[in-house]
C-alpha cells in the first residue's frame, strides 16, 4: 500500500458551478479537472473544466 493512502481520512470536493462530488483520501490532492456543463463553453467551443472546492473532511 502507498504511503498516501495509509490515512483513513476523506476529503469531499465540490465543485462551486454545478455541484458535482469527488471523494478522495487525504494525501491525493483535488481531483482532475474533468469538464463542467454549467459552465459557458470557451469561443472555439471547448468546455471550461470544473472548479474544486473542498466541501468537507471526515
């Protein structure tokens, strides 16, 4: 097992635009950004990513 997973705590993250969750342990980091519908596309069209913020540790 890796030493960032040796933790049993969580953190949750939501992103602030469209409410989307990701669990992830402690150690990790946020999650990658991935794209988010309620955001309004860039002008070639491509989608903005979401916009993580930790919501709550456990």
């Amino acid at each position: 097992m890796s030493i960032l997973f040796n933790s049993d705590k969580w953190v949750e993250y939501r992103c602030s635009q469209c409410g989307a969750i990701s669990r992830r342990h402690e150690g990790t980091g946020k999650p990658s950004p991935g794209n988010c519908p309620r955001k309004n596309p860039l002008r070639n069209g491509a989608p903005r990513p979401h916009t993580w913020v930790v919501n709550r540790k456990y």
